[in-house]
C-alpha cells in the first residue's frame, strides 16, 4: 500500500520536499493541508503546529514529524501511544544554533550592548575587556544543539560546560547533572545558555531562585523556550544588576507584544526566534532518510521518548 504524507508549513519549503520526494521515493505521495481527497489514507503528518482536529480527521495517523528540533509546540502529552512523534535533526539547524550561540557569547563578552548604547550619545569609552580563557560559558542542555554550540565556543576558546539530565563525559567540557547539581553548575557560569527542550521539568527552571546563583554580573542567553524563564524574575535581577545582559530569542507569547518591557530594556536584546532556522535542504535530506527508514522498518532518528517529553 502508498504511503501517504500530508504537510502543513510555508509554501515554499512543502513545494521543494515535494519535489524532493517525487524524485526519490515517487511512490510516496504528497498532499499539502488543507487538500486532502480521502482524510482515511494519511499515514504521516509533517508540521510545526498540527491542524486542529487532526486526531479526529486522519485517524489513521501513524507519525508525526515536527519541522523543528523541538516538539513542545506538539503538545506531546496530548498525542496518542500509537502515533509515533519524530523530531527534526537537521544539520542546518545545528550549525545555525552554533553560530547563534556564538555570536550571542561574543557579544555579550566584547561588550556589544553597551558600545551601542554608547555610540547613540557619541561616548567614548574603552570598557575592560578579559580573554575567552577567563570566561565560563554553561550550557543547560548537552543534545544536539548543545554539544554543537559548545564545539563553536571551545574553538573560540572559551571555558565551557553543560548540564544535562543523565551524567555525560565530554573531553574539555565540564559535565554536571541532574537537579542535585544545578547550583553548582549555575555558581560557576558567567553566561548562561539556555538550549533545553521545554518539559513539565524544564518549564520555570530559569527563576529568582536559579538566576540569583550565577555570580554577580552574569548574563543569559535563552535560545530554548520562552517558557524555560520566569520574566519578572530575570527583569528584577537585569534591574538590581545581579545579572547584566539577556539575549533572548524565544518567547512565552509570540510575536512578543509590542508594549512588552522587554523591548525597551537596556540590558536586553531581542531576536524574533531565529537563532536556528529549519533548512529546506538539509531538513528535506533528514525527512527523507527517516521515510525511508520507516518504509524499511527501522527506527527513524529523533522520534521522541514520550516519558521524557523530548
Ligand atoms: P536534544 O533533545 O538533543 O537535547 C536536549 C538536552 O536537554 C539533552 O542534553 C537533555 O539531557 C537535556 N535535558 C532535557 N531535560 C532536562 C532536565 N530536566 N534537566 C537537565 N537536562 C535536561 O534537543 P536539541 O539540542 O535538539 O534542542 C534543544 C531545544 O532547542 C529544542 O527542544 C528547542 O526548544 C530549542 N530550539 C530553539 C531554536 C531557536 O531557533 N531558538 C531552534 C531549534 C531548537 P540528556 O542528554 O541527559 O537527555
Ligand atoms: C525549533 C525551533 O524547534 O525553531 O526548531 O524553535
């Protein structure tokens, strides 16, 4: 029997997978949402957020691919067992996040917000400037995106370490774990990155309570989710100069509302979630590879552990 897939996204990006999916698995068929003859035969959803009734209007639905790395936006809780819930591992993502990361840490250590806020008052002033080797970059979340943006600091020459849920072994990056070292972890970073996914257990974790352990004149960078920080608490703490600047690329409410005390902030710096954009290239190449191994009856890359929520 034809597999069939549906697809809902831009335009552009479902006319180049078609096109790249008739030219190597022409039995597959594609079927673009909201076109759909026969709702009976869709056997997987490709999406970043699922049209509304979907469970009900393709009930036999057997994989849902997210577009994105992240999954949260699927509501993976409300999914049923039987329909497998697939990630995107898209290498265009991971280097995308990579320079992010980067560029986000270079900036906050070259004092960039400050030498902008300078220049609008023609101020001239050369602000102390320490070496990568002096500054300690965590990262909260050593996956995919994780361990790439930690290679792009190291190479720049950064002290890096990350924090995970299961204890892992890197060479040059110190590995904590776990709740019971969470403070550790935070006592000694001096800019935060923040790439977790977003889980009942992750939801919140960026607190007055968490925030207030990273030393005084710490930043954070949050590239995960929205969700992940308390605003109010990281306003208070930017205010009372605990912490000096936010970059944040990911929002509880998006777009983020105008009138949102993030935009005129000076210690903050907003970016419309861009930090990693799906490549239609490199993604269409990932997507491809996991319908060909679901046709082959392998397990495909990325499906998501549903006790985990990632
Ligand atoms: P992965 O699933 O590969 O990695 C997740 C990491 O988070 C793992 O190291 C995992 O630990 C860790 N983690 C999960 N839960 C916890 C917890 N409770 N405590 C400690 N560590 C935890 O995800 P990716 O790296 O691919 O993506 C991460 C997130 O980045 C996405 O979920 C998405 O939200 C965000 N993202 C943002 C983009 C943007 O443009 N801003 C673009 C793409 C993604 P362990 O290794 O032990 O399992
Ligand atoms: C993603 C994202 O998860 O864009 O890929 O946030």
């Amino acid at each position: 029997m034809a597999l069939n897939i549906l697809y809902r996204g831009p335009e552009e990006r479902g006319q180049y997978w078609q096109t790249l999916f008739a030219q190597n698995l022409p039995h597959v068929n594609w079927h673009t949402w909201p076109n759909v003859a026969d709702k009976d035969t869709i056997d997987m959803l490709v999406c970043w957020i699922p049209p509304r009734e979907y469970q009900q209007d393709y009930p036999n639905l057997k994989v849902l691919f997210s577009v994105g790395a992240g999954v949260d936006q699927l509501k993976v809780n409300e999914v049923p067992e039987h329909i497998q819930i697939v990630r995107m591992l898209d290498p265009g993502i991971q280097q995308g996040m990579t320079e992010f990361v980067s560029m986000s840490v270079l900036n906050i250590h070259r004092n960039t917000l400050a030498y902008v806020n300078m220049n609008k008052q023609a101020q001239w002033q050369q602000l102390p400037q320490k070496r990568t080797a002096e500054v300690r970059v965590g990262i909260m979340g050593l996956g995919n995106l994780g361990l790439g943006a930690a290679t792009g600091l190291l190479n720049l020459g950064f002290k890096v370490a990350g924090w995970s849920k299961t204890a892992k072994q890197l060479s040059a990056v110190e590995c904590y774990s776990g709740q019971e070292q969470l403070t550790a972890f935070l006592q000694q970073t001096d800019i935060l990155v923040c790439l977790l996914p977003l889980t009942d257990e992750t939801r919140g974790i960026l607190n007055h309570r968490t925030l207030s352990c990273l030393p005084k004149g710490a930043s954070v960078i949050n590239v995960g989710r929205g969700e992940h920080i308390v605003e109010q608490d990281l306003v208070e703490l930017l205010d009372q100069e605990h912490l000096r600047y936010a970059i944040l690329d990911v929002f509880a409410k998006e777009p983020l509302d105008i009138d949102h005390v993030y935009w005129q902030h000076p210690q903050i710096w907003v970016t419309p979630h861009v930090a990693a954009i799906t490549q239609n290239d490199s993604a269409g190449q990932a997507l491809l590879g996991n319908v060909q191994r679901y046709l082959n009856n392998q397990a495909m890359l990325g499906a998501v552990e549903r006790t985990l929520g990632y």
